[in-house]
C-alpha cells in the first residue's frame, strides 16, 4: 500500500514555485499529508577562487541564511496561510545533496519539485536540480514544469 504522509516541496522563491505550488497542495489534501517546504542556499564551495576572507564569508552567510528564512516565512504566510503546520528549513550547501540528505533523514514519501526547462548549454553548465534529485532521491520525485502548468 502506498502511504504518502510526508511531501517535501523544494523552492527557490520563483514565480516557478507558485505555478508548482498547487500540485502540492493538491497532493497534500488528497492524501492528508503534512508539508515541508526546503530552500537551499548554495555554500561557499560555489565562490572558489575568489578572495574575500573568512570574515566577508561569516557576514554574507549570515545575512543570506537570514534573508532565506524571511523568505521562506513570507512564501508561507501568502501562498499556504490555508495549511495548518507546514513547516521549512534553509541549509546550505550543493542542492540535490541536501534535498536528498534532508529527505532521507526526514523520512519524506514524496517530493514534489519544479522544473526549470533549461536546454542545451545552460544544462551542461547549471546542471539540474530538478534531475539530480530524481536520480538519488530515497523516495519517489514528482516533476512538474512550471512553464507547460495550464492556468
């Protein structure tokens, strides 16, 4: 039997999150599952070669984990104040890893993501989310493109 009690919805504050967003809420309602929204903020690794010091990284990090986190409460307030207890995090660090990380310890059923549709160059050098999460997640991914979403 499958049991879907727990969705992990990834966001990035796009206009593509809200054009996902429903599918979430639909899933959510119709199998009376709780909903954790997850933001990852790409960590120092993404600056190699630049030389700012170790005192620029401690304020930056701060102030964009900070900002994460007001974001993320905002997301909540506007587009879910009709889900009770949904909760979030923000980490830090590569994206799929900690997607898939966050969800294998939370024990999630269900991911629900956006696409992004990126083709061609722009793949090979962003690489996807959206497919790396696929490819390891410990549990099933579903994939939604924001730009084909019927209004």
């Amino acid at each position: 039997m499958v049991e879907v009690k727990k969705i992990l919805f990834p966001i990035d504050f796009t206009e593509s999150a809200k054009k996902v967003l429903p599918y979430v809420k639909y899933f959510a309602k119709s199998f009376g599952a709780s909903v954790t929204l997850i933001h990852v903020v790409r960590g120092p690794e993404e600056f190699t070669g630049f030389e700012f010091g170790s005192a620029w990284w401690s304020n930056f990090e701060k102030e964009v984990m900070d900002g994460a986190r007001t974001a993320m409460e905002h997301f909540i307030a506007d587009e879910l104040s009709d889900f009770k207890g949904v909760d979030y995090m923000v980490l830090m660090g590569d994206m799929v890893d900690e997607i898939n990380k966050f969800a294998e310890q939370k024990k999630i059923d269900l991911i629900i993501m956006g696409t992004h549709g990126r083709k061609g160059l722009e793949k090979v050098m962003f690489g996807s989310v959206a497919e790396g999460v696929v490819k390891r997640a410990s549990c099933p991914v579903l994939t939604v493109n924001p730009y084909k979403v019927r209004s």
